[in-house]
C-alpha cells in the first residue's frame, strides 16, 4: 500500500510540473514527495530494512538522498530544480516498480 501512495506521489506531482502548475496542491505534494518518495523507493527494495520501519526509514532516506543530489549538483555547478526533480521522480517510479515486481514474482527475490 505504501509503495502505490508513494507511486500517486510522484506521478501526480511530475503531472503538475510537466503542466505547469502552481499553488497549495502542489506544495503540498511536493513536501510530500521530499518527505517519503525516494525513500520509499530505496526502503521497498531493501527488505530488512523495511520491517524495522518502513515510513520512518523512508522519511530518513528520502531527505537524505535529496540533499546529497542537491549538494553534489550544486558542487558540479550544475544546478537545475526542475531536471533534478523531474530525474528523482522517474528513478523513484522506476525504483518502486522494481520492489513490486520483486515481491510479486519470486523468480526475481
């Protein structure tokens, strides 16, 4: 269930960018894609981690992977809000995807 909020997250924010969106709804789903997407992508395909916590895990992934990118792109001086978004959002779809795959078919466990 958490991976198909995290799923609508993402799609719905990367929806709202690619048409230009603005206001209250997508502030608050860009906080919550911050605060839990590419966490979540991380955390689905890591098992032992997940059944520690996987919506407090997910929380700490997630800002950190997002401030590690930034920073570094920052360093590289290639600093781009929206691209950098828009690639976090694709890898984290791409990245829950495969932790659904995994649980439903065992071949790929």
């Amino acid at each position: 269930m958490l991976d198909i909020v995290a799923a609508l997250i993402a799609a719905g924010l990367l929806a709202l960018v690619v048409a230009d969106r603005v206001g209250p709804p997508r502030l608050l789903i860009a906080l919550a894609f911050a605060f839990f997407v590419p966490g979540r992508a991380v955390v689905t395909n890591w098992q032992r981690i997940e059944r520690w916590s996987g919506v407090g895990v997910s929380l700490v992934f997630s800002l950190a992977i997002l401030t590690v990118v930034a920073t570094v792109s920052l360093w590289l001086r290639a600093w781009h809000p929206l691209a950098l978004f828009e690639a976090e959002a694709v890898l984290s779809l791409i990245g829950l995807g495969i932790g659904a795959s995994r649980r439903r078919l065992p071949r790929l466990r």
